[in-house]
C-alpha cells in the first residue's frame, strides 16, 4: 500500500552493494485498455474490494511513473520491458501465439506504456 516506504525500508536494511530486481505490472498496456473500454474485468487484475486481503497491486501506476519511483531511491542499470500473452504456452494455437507475442514483445521496447505488461528494473544504491 506504501510503495516509498517499502523501498526505503528495503534500503535500510539492505548491503551497501545490494543489486536490487524490482518489477511492477503495466495495468496501461493495449490488452488492458481494451478490457476497460468493453467495461471487461479480468479476474487477475479486477477483483473488486478484494485487492488488499489478496495481495493484489493497489496502485495501477504507467511505466514512468514506475521508472520515476524507483529512480528516485535508486541508481537504474538496466530496464527490461515485457510482453507475454497467457495464451502463448497452451492450446492449438501456440505456434501462433508465440509469433504474436514476439513481435509485441519487440514493440514493447518502441513504446512501452502501450505494449510491455511488466517492468522489470535492475538497481543498485545511489
């Protein structure tokens, strides 16, 4: 729920040379706004007034806002932006899906606020 204080509290205790891997889903990603727009909801994602008690991400921030988070504690060495489709290892259609989610996952370093579905950040201490 306190996403600063997490992060100060992991500084604190943390080693001088700690390498920290921080991720943070991406709720802005085309997929998501397309459920948005049709008024969808996706049980992983939208399981309303249990978010809390299930441990769900409370914040729904857009990839700069997670990069402005977490460079604001730590120096950033290396961001990865990830797409992959749930569908990609199941069914029929997998040859398929795993084309599809390899050229997403290519556009989701082009613009990353619309194709990634995660941040991943490599960081150490400022």
């Amino acid at each position: 729920m306190y996403p600063h204080k997490v992060i100060k509290e992991i500084l604190r205790v943390s080693k001088k040379e700690a390498i920290f891997f921080i991720s943070q889903p991406n709720e802005y990603n085309f997929l998501q706004r397309i459920y948005y727009l049709m008024a969808k909801k996706s049980v992983i994602t939208d399981e309303t007034y249990r978010i809390v008690e299930k441990h769900q991400h409370i914040h729904r921030p857009r990839v700069g806002d997670i990069i402005k988070l977490v460079s604001s504690y730590l120096k950033i060495e290396k961001v990865w932006y990830i797409w992959q489709s749930r569908q990609s290892g199941h069914g029929r259609f997998k040859k398929i899906a795993k084309s599809i989610d390899r050229i997403i996952g290519k556009l989701a370093y082009l613009s990353p606020s619309l194709f990634s579905r995660l941040v991943l950040i490599k960081a150490r201490k400022k």
